[in-house]
C-alpha cells in the first residue's frame, strides 16, 4: 500500500501541474486575443482614415473633371453590344486583328517585364 499511495501523490502533483499549466495557458491565450481585438480595431480605424483621405483627395480631382463623381456600373446590354462588335471586326479582319493582339502581348510582357526586374534576353547572353 505505501507504493501505491507515493504513485497516487506522483499522479496527483503531474496533473495540478497539467491544470496550471493549462490555465496559465488558457490566460495567455485570451491576453494574445485581446491584443488581437485592439490592434484590429486600431489597424480598421486606420484604414477608415485613409480611405476617407483617399475618397476626399478624389472628390477634389474630380470637381476639375467633368462628370460626377460617383461610380457608375456600365449596363450589361452596351457590354454585350461593345463585345459582339469586337468579335465582328475580329471576324472580319483577321490579320489586323492578330497584329494587335501580338502587340498588346509585347507590351504587356515589356510592362509585366520591368515590374519584375526581368531582362529582355534570358536565355540568350
């Protein structure tokens, strides 16, 4: 019998340990989320304030500009009416076509290039 009992003393003091080790941990978790909360909501009010900047710095620019300001959604039948004159003068004139769309890829990669710090010749040096 006193072997058992020095175990149960053993098993006894392992798991206050394991409590106060998960309530020192359950503690440390609502600090962290607590400064979580805090800096999100500084880091929104933030944003709010620059975004308010922003819109105020462009209603400024825009008061010069003729138009409104305001953000118009185009309607869906002119996208549809613009996208079938596309294809029709693609169908129509294929060569012109296939050039400009041979150069909107050149530009677009010299563009995509020098953002990316690329060089024209790779794999030629």
């Amino acid at each position: 019998m006193i072997g058992e009992s020095g175990n149960l003393g053993f098993v006894e003091d392992a798991a206050r340990r394991l409590d106060d080790t998960l309530s020192t941990l359950r503690s440390r978790a609502v600090t962290v989320e607590e400064g979580l909360r805090q800096r999100a909501t500084a880091v929104e009010g933030q944003l709010q304030q620059r975004a308010t900047a922003v819109e105020a710095k462009l209603q400024q620019r825009a008061t010069g500009a003729p138009g409104s300001f305001e953000a118009k959604y185009p309607d869906p039948a002119d996208v549809e009416a613009y996208m079938r004159s596309v294809v029709a003068y693609i169908r129509d004139n294929p060569l012109p076509a296939a050039l400009l769309a041979i150069g909107a890829g050149v530009i677009a990669t010299s563009i995509w290039s020098k953002r990316n710090g690329g060089s024209r010749l790779r794999g030629r040096r």
